[in-house]
C-alpha cells in the first residue's frame, strides 16, 4: 500500500467517523463490563448479606447466583453485541474507505 | 478508608488467585495403582494427534504455515483453542474443587477469569491481528527499533514461556502420577517428548488442533458430568442446592460469599497480574495471528468467551455435584477424613461416580491431553521468539530464507523440550505456584505495556520502552525474588525485603511511568520519526489495509 493511500484515507472523512465511531462502541463496553464487575464486586464487599437472601421466600437459591451467572452471561453477550456491531457497520465502512483509495 | 480498604481487598482478592496457586499440583503426592482405562483412552489421544501432526507436517511448507496455520483458521476454531488454552486443567479442576471446598466464592473466581477476555475483544484484538504476523514483537516493534524492542520482547516471552513450562511439567508430573499411577520421571519425559513432536513437526497447524481437539473433548466431559449431576436430582436445580446444603460442612454458607480475605496490596497487585497479565502471554497473543483478518479475530474472542462462561457455569454445577454425590461416600476419603488426592481432585472423583471407571479413565486422559496442548502451545511461542524476533530480525536483520527460519525455530523447540524436561525432574520437589504468578508479572509489566502503548500512544518512543520494559521486567523479577516465598520459603531467610507475594503492581506502574517518563523526554530525531509513523500505523490498525492476510508469503 502507498503513501499515496494513506494519505487518502486520512484525508476521508469517513475515516475519521469510523475511528470516533468505533472507539465510542469499544471504549463504551469496556466501561460497561468494568462498571458491571465494579457492582458485582461492591455487592460482594459491602451486601453480602443482600446477596445471601432467597430470591423467593423459601428457596434455597439465592440472589448471587442469578446474579453471578448473569455477569457472565452479560459479558458474552456484549461481545456478541461488539462483533455484530463491527461485522455490520465498521466492516461496510471500511470497505467504503478501501474502494474509495482506488478512485 | 476502612471502607475503601475493605473494597480493595474484596475487589482484588477475588480475582482469580487459583490460576497461580492452582497451575502448579502443589505438594508431594502418593502415586496411585495403575489405572488402565485412563492410560488407554490417552494412547488413543496420542495416536490421534500423532496422525494430526502428521497431517499438519505436509501442509506445513511456509514460514506462515508454521508460526500461523497459514492464517486459514477460522473464528470458530481459533475460539475453540483458545478457550483450550485458557481452561488448564488447573482451571477445571482448580475451580470445581473450590465450589467444591467453599460453594458460591467459586463462581466469583470464575467471573474473574472470564472478565478480561471482553476487554481483550473491545481494545486489542483488532488492531493485534492488523498490525502483527507471527509473534507479538512484530506489533511491538512496528515503529520502533527493531533491534532493542524485538530483543527486549523476545526476552519476556522467554521468561513467560520457561517460567510457566517449568510449573506444567511439575504440576504434569504430579497429576499423573495421581491419576495414571505412572513415574514422576516417566510422565515428565512423555509430556516433553510428545510437545516436541508435536510443534517440530506439525508447527501451528498441528498446536491449534491439538488444543482444539482438547477443547472438544474437555467441553464434552464437563458437560456430561453437569448432567449426570442434573439427573441425579431429576434436573431440579433447587434439590441440587438443597442437597448440598444438607450435607456441606459450612451449610447454607455456601450459597453465598464466603470470607477469604489477605492483605489489601497483594490482593490489588495480584488482580493487575491477571488483568494485564493474560492480555500479555505470548501464547495467547500468538493465537491472533492464526486467522485470517481482524474480522475473524473478532469472532475468535466472541466464540472463547462463550466457551470458556459455559465451561464454568458447568465447573459450578459440578463442584455441587461433586459436594452431593461425594461427601459421606468413604470411598473418596482417606482415613484421615479428608478427599483423596485433595479437593483439586473433586472433579476426578466425580466422573468416576457419575460415570464409572471407564468414564473415570476419559477424564483422567483428558486432564493429561490438556497438560499436552498447554505446553505445546507456550514451546511454539517460546520457539518463535528465538527464530522469528531473536534469529531472523536481530541476528540475521530479516536477511533470512523462510527455510532457514523454521529449521532454528525447530532446533529452539527442541532445546526448549529438553530444558523442560531437566528443569520439571530437578524442580519436582520445589514449591513452583510462584512461577505462574511470576510469569503473570513479567507479561504485566515487561510485555503488556510496551504492547499496548505502542498501539494506542502516539508518544511512545523506542527509548521509553525499553527502558520502561527493562524496568519493568528486573522490578518484577527482583521483587519476586526478594518477597516471602523465594526469600523466606525457598532461601531460607527469616523475613521477606519486600513484603508481598505478587509484584505486578509496583512493577506495572514502574513500567508505564517510565515509559511515560523516558518517551516524554526523549527529544532525539529518531523519536520524532518514530512518533511520525504512528499515523500510518493508526490507519493500518483501523482498516487493516497492509495487514497481512491468509498465506500472502507464498
């Protein structure tokens, strides 16, 4: 790839859109499951108890577990949510910049 | 502050301390009696991969068939290996046996592991397929020295990679000790023996099957055991729980947080090991480079995650299990009242009472399959270190025929094997948990800041790198070396210079704020040209135009 490439991509606009755009999703989830792992650590360090408590009366299933799985469920999801997000829009725009270097 | 020191500890303590404790079987073990369904079903393991090496040999003819599969692996398959390389048999049978041992504080290790692997997704991925091609170092030093920073990086993934293969030939030696009733000695030789077939041979072509097939079968097992377990109390959930409070020591405890606290400070230091640490293990990292395109790397991360958060969803319901079916059956205890072969052993125990001794020996073979794919993963990467960022780019300066490059690659394999085997039989009654924490360390702070500031910081210059890296890497060695477990536990001596067990967190931040420190201030030219380059860089690790693809060196 020549310079003269690189000096296209930059000065398309799209680009810059794909950039801002992109890092918005990436940084914008990875504060998502990081406040997400937060909560669930602040509930272990100051609600144990809350935690601890049946999800119905009687049960002997408590509120952490569907709590933990669903952690773990969540942060599976958001990179499902990530990967369709970058197959769809990131991925066309970049072909976009690609096949506008060769005009 | 007791209410911050209070979330400090319960933050940091969570993380995932099992994957250093845990790597390492620790302490001496009594060797069993032969168990012959288990030693069966590992030679027909053998055979297979045997013949998938052979397979992979003769479709191995580029220096990108070797070090990459030739980039022709898809998402899906390079998902499956690396969630293979993540769930260790420590992790299967680390974590089960903690449930096991302590019920809901399992789960909470379990979130910790998984939680880095999103992260990896949103901020590295992409931009690590786009910019490498074999190793890590080729990213690293993309705009920098090559010289210095693929000597520097070189030498880290060779700390990582020895460190780590000592705690698996030792912690190999012992599993099978327990599990097959075979000499330390003998299962250390076939371990070492076997990795070097495997990665001479069949190179990254046969590793990623090998950890694939692993993973399959590791899924398949777990998977079976959780359900023998749901059957067992007619696929109820609640009588699961409710059995295993009836006849669990610590009661109803066990459905909720436990109390497992240590000092704040190694607590917040070992969970900067993790976090950091995983996103810098040159083996992981080396995985990247197996797919095709960013597109593909992306799916990679998106399949692990899911495998590896299935895998321990079904590591909680069997420690459960294994606290039903186990506890008040004599046949798992020892005289003194305590489960044969430790609570790490949970899980074993299990698969022979849900499945019998048949099934006990599938589980047996793969635990050992795991050990295998594990170290033949971190021989190549060890392996690649020397031949493609030591030999062809320092020694040679790129001036080197693909031929050339795979036969040196071959040769380090080689004398990585045997290192690893002299070094797990001599290290055998040694207390080994260290290396993996030690090896977690270094990737934090001499790998992982140099990585990832030279994607992401335009200011980064090859003086602050090294600098920061080298610092980075001694910090994390000394302090090791002058904290309890070597300085009082190994040497001897009656009090620890350095107070702490894990020392990522001072020599993480020693590494960024050098880095910062020495790139800042680093008013050379050669600074300047590097800074100028990251633009083009930027734009590569953004469209991916200029990567390289699937066998474009053919």
């Amino acid at each position: 790839m020549s310079a003269d490439s690189y000096n296209k991509v930059k000065r398309n606009p799209n680009f810059h859109m794909l950039v801002a755009r992109r890092s918005r999703w990436a940084w914008g989830l990875a504060t998502i499951i990081l406040l997400m792992y937060f909560a669930f650590i602040l509930l272990i360090a100051f609600a144990p108890q809350w935690l601890a408590q049946p999800v119905v009366a009687g049960s002997v299933i408590t509120i952490g577990i569907p709590i933990g799985v669903l952690v773990i469920l969540v942060a599976f999801v958001l990179t499902g949510v990530y990967v369709h997000k970058a197959n769809t829009d990131f991925d066309q725009m970049t072909q976009q910049i690609i096949s506008e270097i060769e005009q | 502050m007791r209410l911050l020191q209070k979330l400090f500890i319960t933050l940091f303590f969570l993380l995932p301390q099992l994957g250093f404790a845990a790597d390492a079987i620790d302490g001496a073990v009594e060797k069993q009696a032969l168990n012959l369904p288990a030693v069966i079903m590992f030679l027909l393991f053998v055979a297979a991969t045997l013949m998938i090496t052979y397979w992979a040999a003769k479709r191995t003819r580029s220096t990108s068939d070797y070090y990459a599969a030739g980039g022709g692996i898809t998402g899906l398959q390079n998902g499956l290996a690396i969630a293979g390389d993540y769930m260790s048999a420590a992790s299967f049978l680390g974590i089960s046996g903690l449930v096991y041992l302590s019920g809901y504080d399992g789960l909470i290790y379990s979130i910790g592991f998984l939680i880095g692997w999103p992260l990896i997704l949103f901020l590295i991925a992409e931009r690590l397929r786009n910019l490498g091609r074999y190793t890590f170092a080729d990213v690293a030093s993309y705009r920098l020295q090559q010289l210095p920073i693929r000597t520097l990086s070189a030498f880290g993934a060779l700390a990582v990679v020895a460190l780590y293969l000592i705690a698996q030939m030792v912690g190999a030696g012992k599993l099978i000790q327990l599990l097959f009733g075979l000499p330390y000695e003998f299962a250390v030789v076939v371990v070492g023996v076997l990795m070097v077939l495997y990665v001479t041979f069949g190179g990254m072509i046969a590793t990623t099957w090998v950890q694939i097939i692993k993973a399959v079968l590791l899924l398949s097992g777990a998977t079976f055991i959780a359900i023998m377990v749901l059957k067992h109390v007619g696929f109820d959930i609640n009588v699961l729980f409710e059995q295993a409070i009836a006849v669990h020591d610590k009661g109803s405890q066990i459905m909720a947080p436990g109390g497992l606290v240590t000092d704040p400070i190694s607590a917040i230091s070992l969970g900067v090991a993790l976090i950091f640490g995983t996103a810098g293990l040159p083996h992981i990292l080396m995985r990247f480079f197996t797919v095709a395109d960013a597109k593909q790397a992306r799916r990679s991360v998106f399949f692990a995650t899911g495998f590896i958060g299935y895998f321990y969803i079904l590591t909680f319901i069997i420690g459960f299990g294994a606290i039903v079916l186990l506890t008040n059956n004599p046949d798992f205890f020892n005289s003194e009242g305590l489960l044969i072969g430790g609570d790490n052993m949970a899980a074993i125990h299990l698969s022979q009472a849900v499945g019998g001794d048949m099934f006990l020996g599938f589980i047996s073979a793969v635990a050992f399959a795991t050990i295998l794919a594990v170290v033949s993963g971190l021989t190549l990467a060890g392996a690649s270190a020397i031949s493609h960022d030591l030999y062809a780019s320092v020694i040679k300066k790129g001036q080197v025929t693909g031929k050339d490059e795979i036969r040196v690659s071959r040769i380090a394999t080689l004398v990585l094997g045997l290192v690893a085997i002299v070094l797990g039989i001599l290290f055998e009654q040694q207390n080994v948990a260290f290396m993996v924490g030690l090896a977690f360390a270094i990737a934090a702070s001499a790998n992982f800041p140099i990585l990832f500031l030279s994607m992401y910081w335009q200011k980064l210059t090859t003086r602050g790198a090294l600098i920061g890296g080298f610092a980075g890497l001694t910090t994390a060695i000394v302090l090791v070396i002058l904290g309890p477990i070597v300085w009082v536990d190994i040497l001897g001596n009656a009090e620890a210079i350095f107070p702490y067990k894990y020392p990522a967190l001072f020599s993480v931040i020693t590494a960024f704020v050098l880095i910062w420190l020495f790139s800042v201030t680093d008013r050379s030219e050669q600074g300047k040209q590097e800074r100028a380059l990251f633009e083009h860089q930027f734009i590569r690790s953004q469209t991916g135009i200029g990567a390289h693809g699937a066998n474009n060196d053919h």
